[in-house]
C-alpha cells in the first residue's frame, strides 16, 4: 500500500454525490457567514456589541452538540443525520430573508438562527468526518480528505467574493436565500449515496460522553494531534478576535487590503491540499505533520514583526502569514484528520470526531474570551504576541517520538497505536 494513495476517488458513484453535496453548500455557508453581519448592520442598524455576539453564537454551539452527540453518534446511521442537518439549516436560513421580507427581522431572530444553525453545522460536521469512511473506505481516505479540503479551499477563496456581490446587486436576504437552497442541493445529493452503513453495537458503544476522551488519551498516535489543536486553537482564538483590529488600527490599513489579505489564505489551504500527498511520501507521516505544524505555527512570528515594518512590507508580510500559515495549517488538517479516521476504532470514531469538535470550540472562545481583556490590559500589540507563542507551544506534543516514527498510514491502526492506561 502506498504512503499517500491515489485511486481516481473521481470514478466513485457514492464520493461524487458526497463532493457535490458538500460544494456547493460550502459556497453557501460562506456566503451566509458573509450576509448575516452584513444584514444586522446595513438593515437593522445593530451596534458593534450585537454584531459580535452574533458572531459567537454560531460558534459556541459546537460544544453543546459535541457533548450531545458523544452519547450517540457511533449508535446511528450518519447519512439521514447529515441530510437531517442540511434540512434544518435550509429551514433556519430561509426564515431570514422570509423575515426581512415581511419587515419582522429582528436581532433575536437572527441569534437564534446563528444558534441552532451553528449547532447542525457541528453535527454535520461530527457525522461527515465519521461518514467518510464508509463512503470510500479506509484505503482511499486520504484522496478522500484532500479532495474535499481541496474544494473547501476553493470556497474560502471564491465564497466571499461571491457574497459581497451578490448582496452589492441583489441585497443580502436574497445572498441568505442563495445559502439556503445551497443546504437543499446537499441534501438531495446525499439522499442519492447508496453506500451501506455499519454501526456500533450497544456493547461497542457505551454511551458515556468521555469515551471519545479516553480513545484519544489511549492512542500515541491521536493523542499528540489532539493536545497539539487544542493549543494552536486557543491561540487562534487570540488572532480571531484581535485580527481585524491589529490589521484596521495599529497597522492602519484599508478594510478592502484586509480583505485581500485574507483571501490569499484561500489560495493558500489550496496549495496545502496539493502537498500533502508528495509530503508524506517524501518524509512519511510522523515527519509530515511536525514539519506543516512547525511552518504553520511559525508563520504567526510575522503578524508581529509586521508592526516594525513599513507599510508594503508589512501587507506582503500578513499576506505571507495568511499564504504559508493556511497552506500548512490545510495540510495539517487533511492528514491529520485521515490519521485520526485510521487509528481510531471504528466503533468509536464519531466520538472522537465529537470530541475534536468540542474541543476546537472551546478552545477557540477561550482564547477569545482571554484575548480581548488582554488587548484593553496590555494592547492589542502585546495580546497579539502571546497569541503566537501560545501557537508555537503547539509545535511540542507532535515531538511524540512514537508519532515521529510513523511512516505509514497503515500501521496507524488502533490496536498498534493503543497504549495500555495510566497507572
């Protein structure tokens, strides 16, 4: 078996269904991300408070939906979940521009769209990483994972672009709309994928929700992945609410070179998804994932560098951070996704895929949540620089020797990857 196989997932009745379920409503969604702030500010005049609230409501939810789904998840059939999902969403969205139609919008409506729509987002998201590998199987996962991420890439590029014109010509209720028939595409595709399911028996899956802690904990080769995003995402969570301010206020930029700025991040997740498959089978899998975090981590060091530059250089400067930072942060995400639908038991894979989910969301608002009292402490200079050194301590747990020895995806598998409980 090769390190990184290749096996024309192109030629794949049930893959082709799932990949155009899922890009289209990856342009939707971006769109909506798009729209909503836009329609809260441009229709119903919401202030700088109300708008960011809104922004973590879609957010939060993903810990709530990862605690429910952990006692579940490995007991059901994924597929009538994620059309479930796409159902709900299509319905939530809809409600927006039916609302402003009928001048009924209000901000309440549109924070309990934000909140259950971000719930099934998670869902989805729990259900679809777990769905992956009885789409294609385990053998053809990795062509799998970097296809779809590839055209993930291909949304954050065009998606809002597409947004901004679309509300400049047609208004942003009619953007949301777009969005929710997006969500109705995916649905209708994922109704034709005929693959068979098999799920866990009761007895395979306990329905405590610290299952999928533990298979983490137990496994060397998950474990350093886990502890590793935990950490890149609580210093993620410091760039997501301090970017726009950094890059508006004390760099002084245009709103319209931000934007560009963080369009060659698209660009940039695109060229991760190409070079995963060549890493790996330059370097083997253990040696890959430190050298796409190290690069990834390691870009965030010119965010602050960028403040001691002139202004040319420190555009080109952010720009590279978003190019390098994305590209090797997608292709972290690819291979450390596939190795994580490899090594875990099949019997529990979607908690631990709940388990990652929840933990991303934590970590994120809590990051968050530290970051903003910081800024008004220190400066939004200072909080930015311990963003990147919470980053670069993300670098550590993947000098896992066991996981620096991997070389294959194959031998990740979740009886040689178990270690026996601490005592």
């Amino acid at each position: 078996m090769q390190l990184w196989p290749d096996r024309g997932l192109w030629r794949h009745r049930d893959f082709l269904n799932l990949w155009a379920a899922q890009i289209v409503s990856a342009f939707g969604s971006r769109i909506t991300r798009t729209a909503m702030p836009a329609l809260a500010i441009l229709l119903l005049g919401a202030p700088d408070g109300e708008v960011a609230l809104l922004g973590a409501l879609s957010v939060a939810p993903a810990i709530l939906t990862g605690l429910v789904a952990s006692r579940f998840i490995d007991r059901a059939r994924k597929r009538p979940l994620l059309i479930a999902a796409d159902l709900a969403r299509a319905g939530l969205v809809a409600s927006i521009p039916a609302a402003a139609w009928l001048g009924l919008l209000s901000m309440a409506q549109l924070y309990v769209v934000a909140f259950l729509a971000g719930a099934a987002a998670a869902l989805f998201q729990i259900a679809d990483q777990s769905f992956l590998p009885s789409v294609v199987g385990r053998h053809q996962l990795a062509e799998g994972n970097t296809k779809l991420a590839a055209t993930e890439s291909i949304a954050e590029i065009g998606g809002p672009g597409m947004a901004g014109f679309l509300i400049q010509i047609f208004t942003a209720p009619v953007a949301i709309l777009i969005d929710a028939l997006s969500f109705l595409w995916s649905a209708l595709f994922l109704m034709r994928i005929r693959v068979p399911e098999t799920v866990a028996a009761p007895a395979e899956a306990p329905e405590s929700p610290w299952a999928g802690l533990g298979a983490i904990w137990g496994n060397a080769h998950i474990r350093p992945i886990f502890l590793s995003e935990l950490i890149g995402m609580t210093g993620w969570g410091f760039f997501a609410a301090l970017y726009m301010l950094f890059a508006l206020r004390t760099l002084g930029l245009g709103i319209e070179i931000v934007g560009l700025i963080i369009g060659v991040g698209g660009i940039g997740a695109f060229v991760g998804a190409i070079i995963v498959g060549p890493a790996v089978r330059a370097l083997g899998v253990g040696p890959a994932l430190l050298l796409f975090i190290a690069l990834n981590m390691g870009a965030a060091i010119l965010l602050p560098l960028s403040l001691q530059a002139g202004p040319v250089l420190a555009i080109a400067m952010l720009a590279a951070h978003q190019l390098v930072g994305d590209a090797f942060g997608s292709a972290f995400s690819i291979l450390g996704t596939t190795l994580r639908q490899t090594a875990a038991a099949p019997a529990l894979l979607g908690r631990v895929n709940a388990a990652f989910v929840t933990m991303h969301a934590v970590s994120l608002l809590t990051g968050s949540l530290i970051a903003v009292p910081l800024a008004s402490w220190l400066g939004v200079l200072p909080a930015v620089a311990a963003g990147v050194a919470i980053q670069l301590c993300g670098i550590l747990p993947i000098l896992s020797p066991r996981l620096l020895r991997l070389q294959r995806l194959d031998d990740a598998d979740a009886v040689a990857a178990f270690d026996p409980p601490l005592r």
